[in-house]
C-alpha cells in the first residue's frame, strides 16, 4: 500500500512538472524550480534564464497548471463523496443539478449583464456558483420535505427533476437571444486559459477544507456504502451527515465550476479507478481521489493547449475522450479477469 | 430473573402514514431472548426498525428505563444492533474492515477513525466467534451469502450492544450454523446479561433460541408468553393458516423412519 501511494504522489507529481514545463517554450524543470525559488523567495535569477520564459512561467504556467489541478482535486472529492453517499456508481454533483444551475447563472449574467457590487472578473463565478449550490439545495430540501428519511432515490430523482427544469429555462433565455449563445456555449466547455493567481487564492481553501472534511468522514463514508439503515443502526447520525456531505461535495463542485466552466468525468472517473487500485476505504479514496484526479487534469489540460496549438480545444472534451477509453481499460478488463 | 431491559408499550410504526405495526407490548429482560413469529408481511421487521429507531413510531419504548425517543441515534446504537436480512456488499472491503465498522462508536479516535489495539483484538474475537478469520483479509464481494450473513453477525458483535435484534438472522445459513448461531447467542445474552429478540421463519429455531415467544399476526400480538403455555395447534393454524402442528407431526414421522 505505502508503495503504491507514494508511487501515485509521484506520479502527480511528474504530471505537474510536464504541464508547467510544456508549452510553446519549453521550460526544463531545473529551470521551472529556479524561476520559483526567484518568484517566492527573492533567489538571484540565472542569466541563462530569460525575463520572458520567468513571465510564462510565473504568470501563465504556474497558475495554470495548479488551477487544473485543484480542480481536478475538487471534482474527484466531490464525486468520491457523492457516489458513497447516494450509492450510486454515476452519481455527482452533476447529476442533482449543480451544472445546470451554474449554467442559468451563468447565462442570466451573459445575457442580462446581471451585476453585483464587486469587480467583474467575480461576478460570473459568484452567480454561476450561488445558483449551482441553490439549485442542490432546492433539489435535498425538496427530496427532504416529500420523503422524511431522506432515501437516495428520491435525492437523486428530485435532482433530477430540478436540474431537466433549470436547463429547459436555461434553453428558453438561450433561444431568445441568440448573439450570446456562443459565449454561453464556450462558458460551459470548460476552460482553463487567461486566469491567474487570484482564482487560485479561493479555489486552493475551498478544496482543501472540503478534502479535509470529506477525510474527516471517511469512517461514515465507509458505512453508509452499506445502506443508510446499516449506517444508521450503527450509530451514524445519518440525516446530519448526508446533509453535510452533500453539501460539501456541491461547495467543491460548485467553487470549481464557477470558474473554469463544466469539466465532466473526472470526479466519475478518478474515484473509480482509486477503488480499483487502494480498496474502497475512504481515508485512501478522497486524498488519492484528488491527487489523481489533479493529476489527470493537468495532463487533460496540457493536451487541450498542445495538441491543436496555437488553438485550444475545450478541456472538458478532452477529459471525457482520453479519460473515457482509459476508463473502460481501467474498468472492464479487471471485471473480465 | 434479570432487570427489564427492553419495553415497548403500545409501539404502532408503518410507512408512508399506514400502520403495519399496531399497538404492540412487550418486555425483554436481562439474560433473556425473545423470538418473534408471524406469516410473512405481519409487521414483524417493522417492529424491529422501529426498536433500532430507523423508523418512526407511536407508543413508548423504553431502553433500561429510558425512552429512547429522548437518546441521541449514537446513545440508542451503543445498546441496540441489528443484523438486518437485507445486507448487502457495494463495495470490496475486506471482511476485517467491514466488522471494524462495527466499533464506529467504541473507537476514540475521533479524527481518522484509526483503531486502537482494544478495538482490534475485539474484534479478531468477533472474527473468530463467526468463524471468518481464514478469511479476513478476503474481499466481501467475493464471499458467499452465508459467509457475507457471518460478516454481519460478527459486526453486530463488534458493536458489542445490550440488545441484538435479529431479522431472519439464519437466512443464507447452512444447518450447522444455524443452530451454532442459536446456541452462541443463548450462552452470549445469559453469560453476559443481554438480551436477543429474534423475527424467526423457522418456529424450531425460534422455540430454541427463546423460551418466550411473541406471535404476531396482521400487524398485532396474537399471543405472548411462554412457548409451553401459549403455543397450541390452534393459535398457529390462526396464524399461517396451515395445520402447523399437524405438518410438524408428519415431519416428525418422517424422521423416525431415517436411519
């Protein structure tokens, strides 16, 4: 066990290292560490070191890549979270609606100009995050009034009734104007181009008390994969603890979506593949979760600014079609064994 | 004749606003079983959850003198378990992690939730009690339902409760287990002053698993006591509609001629 999480850090690692070393320069990461060293601790620069590879490096890299991997981290917690919780292999935050409520969000301030009294570069993100995280709410306190205890398939079907009924309102403004519906569309891609240091300094918190709390629950995580009653019986205090997990997972969902747009797979991949190779005791499921699935974004990331460069394609495509087929490797040929 | 332990007084408990469990009474002493007996959807698993408290109810049922309606889930879970017939295995822990589980309310450490060596040498007894440590380290998707109903027995073992409630318990079982599972809760609720209440299909094992008897029929009591005093051919042939008594006799004949 302890050779295979230390070989899995590594592994994240290296991803990491490749996506801030890749790119139209390449960086070599003797370099990357001394441009670092410069940046944070005011280390004399090497003259062979250019003032410009510091800049891409410092500026557009770094950032970059740490935000891939942050959200790759969040999305992988929130998703090992919500399949426990709803003992459901496909369920996420996606499934109860906090995609199609960040999108609504999104699309009434595109459309609408929606402003709030803090700087622009905020406002899409709170909107699309508020409305993400309302439209779950709405959905478990919804499930919770109809059903007293609260049971998986009610939380998953009222999810889904909320989520098929914000997207058909979020089609409808779409259809109604038309000229924005491009900007609407790419938001919804995901991205992680032109953002800097400022995104990292609220995501980076957020997914560190969410993975913290999410380890802090690994035990009822653990028993409430063997159904809420056993869970309950037990000694868990079930309806406390669901409520708080959900909520946590939409809050990682949520926070990441806001701003870098709908990335799918990873927080359905990641934790699945996590299981596959440590076991399916979450104090491993939720830290490893988010190292690999940071790690798997990073890489995701790397190809989507690489491939088609100097264009980029949209990473949430590139997630679905290199995670898919490893996915499917990953999944049915142990099934098969 | 030990204290009372568990009290139910006029407990009715259903679902979605319907009694299937109407104003039943019972009391379980220290040191002593109950089995519980009644055709199939006569309220007999509801009256269960609603003892361990996952399912609302009406009535008082009272824990050591203290309604639980007053108890925290964990102050109820740390007297009470239950060995649920629909267990079943999600994910592939292993068998040693799965009764671990168990000790969710007995271990202290409250940040990861790491065992001490107390609660690992519990239940390496648990383990030994259902006979499951060749297979510890195995994964409980792998295992087969008896074994898998084992698990279960040994985690409700590890929550080391006052009271055991049982539904169906030697479901998947084979005979041997059966009637050592029987015989090994008898000598744990009488050796350590506990009790087991048992939802029974099997009237035999019932009749050996507790002296009293409570036989339930359309959600109500039809009868409670003693086996000796209140089972007659009658009250059963009330309750399953059969010649119970008559069935049993055949059997019996039946046996007689095995050599």
């Amino acid at each position: 066990m302890k050779t295979k999480i230390i070989v899995t850090a590594a592994a994240a690692l290296a991803a990491l290292i490749l996506g801030v070393a890749v790119g139209s320069v390449y960086i070599p990461p003797g370099d990357i560490l001394r441009i670092i060293a410069h940046m944070v601790f005011g280390a004399r620069l090497p003259e062979e070191i250019s003032a410009t590879s510091a800049a891409i490096l410092w500026n557009l890299r770094l950032p970059r890549a740490l935000l891939a991997f942050v959200a790759g981290a969040a999305l992988s917690v929130s998703g090992a979270v919500m399949q426990s919780v709803l003992r459901n292999p496909l369920a996420s935050s996606y499934t109860i609606g906090v995609s199609s409520g960040a999108s609504l969000g999104a699309c009434l301030v595109l459309l609408y100009g929606a402003a709030l009294p803090m700087p622009a570069m905020l406002t899409l993100p709170v909107f699309g995050f508020a409305f993400g995280l309302g439209t779950i709410l709405l959905a478990v306190a919804f499930a919770s009034g109809i059903d007293s205890r609260m049971e998986n398939n009610t939380i998953i079907l009222a999810g889904m009734v909320f989520s098929l009924f914000v997207n058909a309102v979020t089609t409808l403004l779409m259809a109604m104007s038309g000229e924005y519906m491009n900007r609407l569309i790419y938001w919804q891609m995901g991205s992680f181009a032109m953002k800097d240091w400022h995104t990292l300094y609220i995501l980076v918190p957020l997914t560190i008390i969410g993975a913290l709390f999410a380890v802090r629950c690994n035990r009822e995580l653990d028993m409430m994969t063997f159904g809420e009653e056993q869970a309950k019986t037990m000694g868990v205090s079930l309806k406390r603890v669901k409520w708080a997990l959900l909520i946590c997972a939409s809050l990682l969902t949520g926070g990441t979506i806001a701003f870098v747009g709908v990335i799918g797979f990873v927080d359905l991949v990641a934790p699945h593949i996590v299981r596959r190779i440590f076991g399916p005791s979450h104090r491993y499921v939720i830290p490893l979760s988010a190292l690999l699935g940071g790690a798997f974004m990073v890489i995701c990331d790397l190809a989507a600014r690489t491939v088609v460069s100097p264009s980029e394609l949209p990473v949430g495509a590139v997630t679905a079609l290199v995670g898919a087929p490893f996915f499917a490797y990953v999944y049915f040929a142990k099934r098969k064994a | 004749m030990g204290q009372k332990m568990l009290e139910l007084i006029n407990v009715s408990a259903g679902y979605n606003g319907t009694d299937v469990v109407k104003n039943v009474s019972l009391a379980v002493n220290a040191g002593e079983n109950l089995s519980i007996i009644g055709p199939n959807g006569c309220g007999k698993t509801t009256l269960l959850k609603a003892v361990a408290n996952i399912l609302p109810y009406r009535g008082e049922i009272a824990l050591d003198g203290k309604p639980t309606r007053k108890l925290k889930q964990r102050e109820i879970s740390r007297k009470i378990a239950m060995l649920s017939q629909n267990s079943g295995a999600y994910f592939s822990y292993t068998v040693y992690d799965t009764v671990m589980m168990g000790r969710y309310l007995h271990i202290k450490d409250r940040l990861l939730g790491l065992p001490s060596s107390g609660d690992k040498d519990f239940v390496l007894e648990c383990l030994k009690t259902a006979d499951l440590l060749d297979v510890k380290d195995r994964e409980i998707t792998r295992l087969s339902g008896g074994q898998l109903q084992r698990v279960f027995l040994a985690q409700v073992l590890a929550q080391d409760p006052a009271v055991i409630l049982l539904d169906e318990p030697t479901n998947h079982l084979d005979l041997k287990f059966q009637i050592e599972l029987v015989e090994y809760l008898k000598q744990w609720a009488s050796q350590w002053g506990r009790a087991v209440v048992g939802v029974m299909h099997d009237i035999n094992l019932a009749l050996r698993l507790s002296a009293r008897l409570l036989v339930m029929k359309g959600g109500g009591v039809s009868a409670y006591g003693n086996a000796d005093e209140i089972m007659t051919g009658g009250l059963l042939e009330n309750t399953y509609g059969i010649d119970v008594a008559g069935y049993m006799r055949e059997l019996l004949a039946v046996w007689e001629n095995v050599k």
